[in-house]
C-alpha cells in the first residue's frame, strides 16, 4: 500500500494562499504609512523598491508551492485575493477614492503575474513523480 504524505487539501489552498499574502503584504508593506518628501517638494512612496522586491519574493514560495502541486487555480485565486484585501484595507483611508483604481491595478497584476508564473511551474514541474505532494 502506497503512503501518501499529509498536504494541503485542495478546497484550502485559495483560502490559505489568501491569509499567506495578505500577512507578507503586513509584513513587507503594511506599517510604512509615511510619504518621502523630497528637497524640491515632491513626493514618493511610501513603498521603497526593496519592500516590494521583498513581498513579490516572499509570495514565490507559496506559490511555488501550490502550483507545483497542480493547485495552479488555488495560487492564482489565494494570492490575487490576498494582495487585492490587503491594497483595499491599505489604501482604503484615502480621501480622494483614487485608491480603487491602485486595488484594481494591483488586482490584474497579481492576477497576470500569478497566472503566468503558476502556468511555468506546473509546466516545469509536469513530469516530476508524485512524492512531492
């Protein structure tokens, strides 16, 4: 009789892979509130280059994980719903309502990103034998 390892079940990974980016989002984004004000008044931020490389290199993982496991709707779905709560939750106390155009912008990216990154995994990972389940 053949062992089979513990994972994952299928019907958790949206909602898993949901919680995993909306906690890095938290972690790599979440408590820098405050824009940078530069010497001639303009302003930038309030993300710095490094915490966003840092949040897109934190959701590889989960990711990785997921669709390596052919749960490539679950890394799609968890992760675009994850990032898309954390921007809306985020920027939400913005005044002017632009911020929903920023959810959105970051809704279909993550959604394309994911889908192709996803796409490549179980591609590359298509022969590997089923032990890593």
């Amino acid at each position: 009789m053949r062992q089979r390892r513990l994972g994952l079940a299928p019907q958790l990974v949206i909602p898993v892979l949901a919680l995993v980016a909306l906690a890095a989002w938290a972690a790599w984004l979440g408590w820098d509130q405050l824009r940078d004000v530069h010497p001639d008044g303009s302003t930038t931020g309030p993300y710095e280059a490094w915490q966003v490389i840092g949040l897109v290199l934190t959701l590889l993982v989960p990711v990785y994980w997921a669709a390596s496991r052919r749960h490539v709707v679950g890394a799609v779905l968890g992760t675009t719903a994850g990032l898309t709560v954390a921007a809306f939750y985020d920027w939400s106390d913005d005044g002017s309502g632009l911020f929903v155009i920023g959810v959105g912008t970051v809704t279909v990216g993550s959604l394309a990103a994911t889908a192709a990154l996803s796409a490549v995994i179980a591609a590359a990972t298509r022969g590997r034998p089923d032990h890593h389940r």
